[in-house]
C-alpha cells in the first residue's frame, strides 16, 4: 500500500513494510487475524463532489480497507496462470485456487505456486495497456506491473510515483495463446498421439484417451496419420505424443521417439504451429530421436497452453528462473475514458500471472465490511486507522472558511467497525463536531455504536444529530451467508432499540430487498413489524443495486445458493444496474401499505440529515422512501441505491 496521500510530516523512515505515513503496524490477541495499521493523516474531512445527489456535503472515514490507498484491478476477462499449467479469467478466479506467482530468491526471481487467498469485484477508470508481443491488457490506473526497473504502476499520479511509459519493459513470459477447441479433430489427434507414443499409464491421460475414444467406432481408424492433418488434429496430436513420451524439466521441453514417421509428424505440427525447434541424432542404446522445443520459457509456456497436454505434472514451471532477456516493450497506455468492471485477487506471493506479464496484488481485502469477518478466514484482514483523526479534524473545524455544512460517517467506511472498540476515535470526533456547532449522521451496522450513544444524546441537545442502522433481513442463515461476521439482525435491532430509549431519532434502511428471497409480503411484514417494535424513527427501503463488478459476483452466489432464481434476476435486471421499473413499482406499494400498517410512514419534512427517520424527505430520489413512488426511469436512480450490504 501507498499512503502519501495521507503523509503529515514526509518523514523517510516512516517507509515501513511500504507504507509512507505509517506510524506502526500492530496485531492483538482479542482481534486475532488482524493487523491494524496505524496512520498520521493529514485530513479527514472528504467533500462529496459538486453535483452529487447525496443530501450532504462531507464525509469522514477514521477507518479505512487498503481498497482506498492502493487497489490494483484487472478486466475480468484477463487470462491468469493457473498452477496446473492452464489458464482461468481473472472473474472466474476462486479462493484456494492454485496460481502462479513468483518469488526472489537472493538477485534472481522464480516463479512459484501460490493459494489464491481473496477475491473481489470492483469498478474503476480503465486503462489499455499495448505490448510489443500484442499482448493487450486492460487495468486500472493504480495497477502494478513489474519491469526491468521494479514494480510500476499503470498511470502517473500527482505523487509522482514510478509509471509505466512507453518503452518500460515488462517481465513477461509471453502472451498466452488460446486453449486448443475440444472438437473432434483435436480428439482424433490426441489418441493418435499417445497410440504412436505407446500410450501413457498416467490416469489423466488414459483418463482423457479412454473419454475421447467413446466418441469414434474404431481405433485403428485414429492411429493412422493423416496426409494433410487440420491445425486441430496437429494440436491434439502433439499433446497426445507428449504425455506419452515427452518431458519438461530443467527448463527443456522435448518428445522422443523412435519412429521417423512420428518424428515427422511432430516437427510438420510444430512448424505449422509456428515452434521452432531441433531434432537430435539417433540414440543408439535408447532407439530414439528427440525434439527439442527452442525459445525458453515463453515458448515453452506457449506449447503447453496451446496443445494443452493433460498430465499436469508435465506443465509445471515451479522454480523456473525468470531470464533477464523475459521482458517485453509497452506500446502504449491509452484511458478509455470509461468505468469498467475489474477485479482483485489477493495472493501468497503477492502476485500472478496476468496474460503473461508479472502483475501485483493489493494484500488485503478491499470494502469495510471485510474488516468485520470473523477470525481464521481464508484472507488476511488489514485496517488502515487515522490514529490523529480527532485532532486533525478538530484543526479543520476551527478554520475561518469552515461553514458547519453537514457531516456523513458511515457513507464508506463503518466507523463503529470492530477496530473502534479498540481505539476509541468516534468519541473525540463526536466532540470535535459537536463543539464546532457541525451537524452530522451516522450510518452503522455495528454495535459498538451502544458505548457512545449517551455522548451522542448530550451533544444531540446543541446540534442536529441523526443516527441510521442497516438491517436487510432477519433469516439469519440467509444473514449469515450475505452478511457474515457482521452483527445479526437481533443485534441491530437492540441497538435501534436503545438509540430511541436514549432519545435520539434512529431510522433503518432495510437493504438491499433480494427479489424472491426478502421481498414476499410475510418477510417484510415481519422485518417491519420488528423495526417498529424496536421503536424505529422512520425506514427507507432499498432495492438490491447490481453495478458491474457487484453484478457478477452476485450471479456466482445466486447460481450456487438458489439456481431457480437465476432466471428471474435475468429478466429483473434486464436493463442495467438497478431493477426494472415494474418491480419497483411494485416492491414500493407493496412497502408503502405495510410502512402504514406499522405507523413507520414519513413524518412532516425537515432538513436532510442523510438518514431515514424524522429527516427521510430529504433522502434522494431512487433510494424508494416509502411510500414514494419509485422513479421513472433507471437513469433518475441515485447514489442512495448504493448504501446497500453487498
């Protein structure tokens, strides 16, 4: 992670673990899996931009996940390098799978199996990056890359930190090529292959010759070579020959046999497949010639992934060095001028094989609500903690062009997180707000909130204070599975419960509303009848928002969890991020009647506070504040849409 952006003082010995600003990094028993980074910032109030239909004006995040100093995102589609030799889609990636990284050994870097530890979607600007090889590469402008020259980030920044240019060369072992089609010709020429190469007792490759043959009625048909084979058949042909008699290791890719037909054949296939290669003299004792693959590494990488041969052992690079001469020119870095869907992947090593080229991986994961996971998950939790939040916030306010505006907590980043049990910053900022006469909200689903609500109800007597908490559902195994880690609805709904007992006005939004699962008149009913009861000021109701990024890791959930529902997510978001018109239209009337049924219905308008409740008017369009009707087009659908669980 970098953290100029939050530097105080520009102090070079603070370049710890490669965090500029970092003060120390700490872990403690009671938070187990948990290092907490802590940080002298330089500012913590963030204006939202101009035109934001957001009713307020500033944020303050005290607590922030490493997605908001250094995330490094890659188009979904980017082919990743798989410890089984294959090649995956970087959004198909899974935690646990087997990757390739690398690792330094003294001055030299080898390549090295590693364990996929975390994945996530995410929506940035998009960037293009061209090769010399052809290799094209789509990323965000704060992805790395290793060069010649260390690790580069795609687009400069005002820090002016190392940037690819063109002409910075990329360590790279190649553009990978396309995996062969499993079509009858690469079958036919696969069973060839092993046939005119004695076969092979390996179970993945008797497994893949005995599959294969149930497709044709004889095999003699298939040991005989063609006259004029198709690009398949070669394809196949090769990785049938070389998992029966061919060998990768120490950096050689050879096949050996004895039969100058085959050899033929095999050189005939590499030549049309563009391998360049030598074949030795006759080996007397063994009775054989063997073919060597020339090129190194990169091509060796582009035979296996081209003919896809199915012993994996066969495919390995682990421990390979990377030559001095792996390196590869960019062409250029081109913005598309366009927000795309990327994705992150945390990784042993810290980083993979991206289409070829060495590529770096952010450490930790990238949303608060990761921070709040239980112990011993398959991902390191990092908290990045403004320790000198209050004082420098408490400066800010006391400045002449101050104009108390409003102030919103909870719009990123949970301020009642687990980490603030610990340090304890919400109640000097309470303080600092509230002595400056700045009014201000928050928005939590933690429970740690309940230490401070006396504090909050004191200052709540000099300025405008509002209170929101997230519930979404109370199915707790479906909580669970959406939301885990994070406090059960049971627990939220205390806290609405003694935030009003406090005197403070405490609304909900019950977010997101899963079409099928929690939107039923029965499970509403309910949900509303409990928020009610707890003594809940008001409600907003959010439909599930499915932006890029979001949208895919939510279909591979909905696939898994409830199948029969995928159908009816096609039709549903048919249109874009946000559900069609008619369900809106629906789900509002729908809420509206059962928010009256339980005498949660809108109050008189008073000045937004960017919570539901008393101050729900000021809420903006699309965020459906019951009994609104919804608006009319998806185009008119806001930020509001967006302060959902997933």
């Amino acid at each position: 992670m970098r953290w100029d952006g939050q530097r105080a003082d520009g102090a070079a010995e603070q370049a710890l673990l490669g965090m500029d600003g970092l003060v120390r990094s700490v872990r403690s028993p009671e938070f187990d899996g948990v290092t907490f980074h802590e940080v002298y910032a330089k500012s913590v109030l963030t204006k939202v931009p101009s035109g934001s239909p957001m009713p307020f004006s500033w944020t303050i995040n005290p607590y922030r996940g490493c997605s908001h100093a250094c995330t490094y995102c890659l188009a979904g589609e980017t082919e990743i390098l798989m410890a089984d030799g294959r090649t995956k889609a970087l959004s198909e990636i899974q935690v646990g799978d087997e990757v390739y990284g690398t690792e330094q050994e003294g001055s030299r870097r080898r390549y090295a199996r590693t364990r996929v530890l975390a994945h996530w979607p995410s929506v940035k600007h998009a960037y293009r990056v061209a090769l010399e090889d052809g290799t094209e590469l789509v990323a965000s402008g704060d992805h790395r890359f290793l060069t010649d020259r260390g690790w580069k980030q795609v687009g400069a920044t005002p820090a002016r930190e190392p940037h690819l240019m063109p002409g910075s060369k990329l360590v790279s072992s190649g553009r990978f090529p396309a995996p062969p089609l499993d079509d009858a010709e690469y079958r036919a020429g696969y069973v060839c292959g092993t046939v005119k190469g004695n076969g092979s007792a390996d179970p993945e490759a008797s497994d893949r010759s005995r599959m294969y043959l149930e497709g044709f009625r004889s095999l003699s048909d298939l040991s005989e070579l063609p006259a004029a084979p198709s690009v398949g058949w070669q394809k196949g042909f090769l990785a049938g020959v070389f998992d029966a008699q061919g060998g990768y290791s120490r950096g050689v890719l050879r096949i050996s046999n004895g039969d100058e037909s085959v050899l033929t054949a095999v050189s005939e296939a590499l030549r049309a497949l563009g391998f360049r290669h030598t074949i030795g003299d006759y080996e007397q004792a063994a009775a054989r010639r063997t073919v060597r693959l020339l090129g190194g590494l990169a091509e060796q990488v582009r035979f296996l992934l081209t003919v896809d041969p199915a012993i994996t052992r066969k495919r390995s690079i682990h421990g390979l060095p990377i030559r001095a001469s792996a390196r590869v020119g960019v062409v250029s870095i081109e913005p598309l001028g366009i927000e795309l869907p990327l994705f992150d992947i945390t990784t042993g090593t810290g980083d993979f094989i991206a289409n070829g080229v060495v590529a770096h991986n952010c450490f930790a994961r990238n949303t608060h609500t990761y921070l709040e996971f239980d112990s011993g998950k398959d991902f390191d939790t990092q908290v990045v903690v403004k320790v000198n939040a209050p004082e420098v916030l408490t400066a800010q306010l006391r400045k002449p062009g101050w104009k108390r505006e409003h102030v919103a907590m909870g719009t990123n980043t949970d301020p009642y997180q687990r980490a603030e049990g610990r340090y304890k910053l919400m109640p000097r900022i309470i303080r600092a707000l509230a002595d400056s006469g700045t009014p201000f909200s928050i928005l939590t689903k933690g429970t740690v909130l309940i230490r401070d609500l006396p504090l909050l109800g004191a200052v709540a007597k000099d300025v405008p204070v509002g209170l929101g908490v997230s519930i979404a559902l109370l199915d707790r195994d479906l909580q669970r599975k959406l939301e885990p880690g994070t406090p059960s609805p049971q627990a939220r709904l205390d806290l609405v419960r003694r935030a009003r007992d406090a005197g403070l006005s405490c609304g909900v939004f019950i977010a997101p509303i899963l079409p099928g699962l929690t939107d039923s008149e029965e499970a509403l009913d309910a949900l509303l009848a409990a928020i009610a009861d707890a003594g809940a000021s008001g409600v907003t109701v959010l439909p599930l928002h499915l932006r890029p990024g979001a949208r895919e890791w939510f279909a591979q959930w909905l696939s898994a969890e409830h199948p029969a529902l995928v159908t009816k997510y096609r039709e549903l978001y048919r249109g874009g991020s946000y559900v069609n018109k008619a369900y809106r239209q629906r789900l509002s009337e729908r809420a509206a009647r059962l928010i009256r049924r339980h005498g949660l219905e809108p109050r008189a308008p008073k000045p937004a506070r960017g919570v539901p409740g008393d101050d729900n008017a000021g809420w903006p369009e699309g965020a459906i504040p019951a009994p609104r009707r919804p608006a009319d087009s998806d185009a008119s659908m806001t930020k509001g849409d967006q302060l959902r669980l997933l």
